[in-house]
C-alpha cells in the first residue's frame, strides 16, 4: 500500500495492507489506521502498536512505514490532568 507516496507493509509477513478499514480502536471505531498514522479518528487515542491482518503479528506502528528514516521515539505516559 502507499499512502501519501509512503510504502507501507507489516515488517514481519510484508503483507501490504489495501487501504480498508481493518483496524478497531478501543472506542469501537474502524477505521484504516495508516490514514491517521495510527491516531482513531473518533477518541485520539494513539496506537504505538499495529496488529497484522494477515499474520497476526503486533509491531510498532513506525515499523510499518517502509521508506521512512529509522528514528527512536519514545512515549511517555501521562496523567490525565484533574479538573
């Protein structure tokens, strides 16, 4: 798959996903999460992870983006702010 001129395939299978709205978030949204790399479009909520279609195998999300530089990215947790 490409996605804004970007090669995109799970890093263990090479399976390349076809653009469908294959993955749900927590909140029940499907959508298909390299259109928002990674990000539901319903709650914001985050995905760092992916799960393959084909071989079921979790990787990060980066890992995914085949052209991209190899950077680190570190998340961190925070607290939801009271109020």
């Amino acid at each position: 798959m490409t996605n804004n001129g970007e090669k995109i395939r799970c890093p263990k299978c090479e399976w390349e996903p076809d653009g469908k709205a294959y993955w749900q978030c927590h909140c029940g949204c499907r959508w298909n999460t390299f259109d928002t790399y990674g990000q539901c479009p319903s709650c914001r909520y985050v995905h760092i992870h992916t799960q393959c279609i084909e071989c079921s195998e979790w990787s990060p999300h980066a890992a995914w983006y085949v052209d991209l530089p190899k950077l680190k990215i570190t998340f961190v947790q925070t607290e939801k702010a009271e109020g």
